[in-house]
C-alpha cells in the first residue's frame, strides 16, 4: 500500500506541474519522466525488500 501511494503522489505531482507550467527545467519532459519512473522502481523495490 505504500508503494501505491508513493507512486500515485509522484505522478499526480508530475502531471500537475507539467500542466500548469511549472516544468521548466531545459529537459526534456520525457527524460525527466523516465528518471522519475527509475527513481519508483528503486523505491518501491526497497519497500518490497524491506517488507520480505
């Protein structure tokens, strides 16, 4: 459940800031999408593992 959560919140967060603007690093928006996934699947093996 708290992977869930986790996963929801940062996209959410990711969605919000890209539609109101706020995205302005020179990126592009979908390589920083990428690192965000890269960065949840980290996270929510670390929970798995934590949880084994």
């Amino acid at each position: 459940m708290d992977a869930l959560q986790i996963v929801k919140a940062a996209v959410n967060g990711f969605i919000g800031v890209e539609q109101t603007g706020l995205a302005t690093l020179k990126r592009s928006i979908d390589v920083i999408y990428e690192v965000v996934l890269d960065v949840l699947t980290i996270a929510v093996k670390h929970i798995r593992d934590s949880n084994a």
